[in-house]
C-alpha cells in the first residue's frame, strides 16, 4: 500500500492485524471504553490542545508531541491509522501532527467506528496497552502556521486565511475567547460541510465544488484555523486530499488569536 491520506473500512481491515500498523483511537476514554477496534491503542486527542506558537511554545510542543507519539508506538515504518466516531477533526488533527512532525504514513479512517461497524467488522472492550517505541521528530514546518506567520499573510495576495469554524462563531455572534469575530481578511468555510450525514467525507466533486465555490485556490497558501487547530486540521486534510500543495493549520487558532490584545479582530 501507498501512503493515501484516507482509507475505507474494508482497507483499514487489510492491514489492522499487521505489526507494521499502529491503530489509534482518536476519542476520549470512556467511549473507547465501550467499545474499539481491536488492537487499537487510545489517544484522547482533544486533552492535548497548545495555543502558544510563539517560537518557545513551538519547541516545546514539538518535543512533548514527539516524546507521546513515541509511548503509543509511533516508529518510522509503522502505519498509523487514526480514527474517531465519524470522519472528524480529532482524526484529523492526528494525521496533520505526524505530517508536521516529519511522518508520512498517516491515515484517517473514513467514517471512523461508525463504517466500520456497518461494514461488519468486529470490535472489543479490550484494551490495547501501547508499545513504546524510537520517534525522532524530522519537522516539516511548511504545515504549521504560527501567529506570526499569520500577521504576514493579512495583506499577502498570495495566501488565503480560512476560517473553518461556525457562522456564528465567524461573525461574533458566538464568543469563545476574550473577543469574538474573525482574523481580518479570513473567508468562512464551516468545517461540517465536507462530512455527510453518514459521517463520511464527501466526495471529491463535492469537496471541489465547495471549495471553488469561495474562491479557495491551489494556487494560493492556505492557512486554516477554527477555535483550538483541530477542526482546521481536519480542511488541512481534506484540502491535502484534494491535492493542494501548500497547506498550513493555524495551531493557536482563535483561542490564541482572540485571546490577544493586539491582534486585530473583525466581525
């Protein structure tokens, strides 16, 4: 197998028994508690949130991330597949960290639990205790977008800010930080949009249509953010998908930026 970004349930079931897979459920405890697909071991990916890009809190991201990918099994030649309940941004933000932090082979599971147990396959309450292993982070910082990196694209023609959060959130009418509104000059793609109704991701005409619709151009830099960088990682992966060659997740994203006094604001 290649390196695809995404993968059915009946190919994530190809490989899931082999030792060169690492499976590793994206959700919080409690519900993989309940019910997983065997072998895989649990990263609750929502409890590692990091909203501090200046150069020091980069560093120290980097190393924190690369130290706890390593615990679970992450080595070179492993495959990792990351999944959640549906095609969803804890996923997502899985593939985009070991994109960032040098690893290739990462892939989400397309419809998560939900396809695979439609499609018959088995899961169990057993846990898998993970088998740690050597990671070196080799950082590919052309997939990260910093809040400096951010202030130099608000009047740059040639990158494009998405914004992959609410409507609601977009225009103010939603606060989650000290302020409210967007990043000036960010146009508004709700995330939602590329998942059906069955939690799989859209398909490729759909997605294009989407995303040519608003004028998101392959041509451009595309840098997304949403609240905390996982929604964002997951229009990273799916503008990744779509074959957009410069593509960059915001990793403070609005709790950093709104949380900023000087950072300018539009609603």
């Amino acid at each position: 197998m290649s390196n695809p970004l995404i993968l059915s349930a009946r190919q994530a079931a190809q490989i899931a028994n082999k030792r060169s897979t690492l499976l590793v459920d994206t959700r919080p405890f409690t519900d993989y508690h309940k019910g997983h697909i065997p072998n895989a071991v649990d990263l609750p990916m929502t409890e590692y949130h990091w909203t501090d890009t200046s150069p020091t809190g980069i560093r120290a991201f980097t190393n924190h991330m690369e130290r706890l990918l390593g615990f679970i099994g992450v080595t070179p030649n492993k495959r990792v597949v990351f999944y959640e309940e549906t095609s969803g941004m804890m996923a997502a933000r899985g593939v985009w960290l070991l994109h960032y932090l040098g690893h290739r082979k990462a892939s989400l599971l397309d419809g998560g639990l939900r396809s695979w147990s439609k499609a018959g396959y088995k899961t169990t309450t057993e846990p898998t205790a993970p088998e740690p292993g050597r990671f070196t982070a080799r950082v590919n910082p052309k997939v990260l977008a910093t809040m400096k990196h951010v202030q130099g694209s608000l009047n740059n023609s040639d990158r494009t800010i998405l914004d992959v959060r609410s409507e609601e959130e977009y225009d103010g009418r939603l606060l989650r930080a000290a302020r409210a509104g967007h990043i000036p000059t960010a146009r508004n793609i709700d995330w939602n949009r590329t998942v059906s109704s069955q939690g799989l991701l859209r398909s490729r005409k759909e997605l294009e249509r989407i995303y040519s619709k608003e004028n998101i151009l392959p041509s451009k830099e595309i840098i997304t953010y949403c609240q905390a960088g996982y929604r964002a990682a997951q229009t990273y992966l799916v503008l990744k998908l779509l074959g957009y060659p410069n593509v960059r997740n915001y990793l403070g994203s609005w709790f950093e930026w709104g949380n900023t006094e000087r950072a300018p604001v539009e609603k």
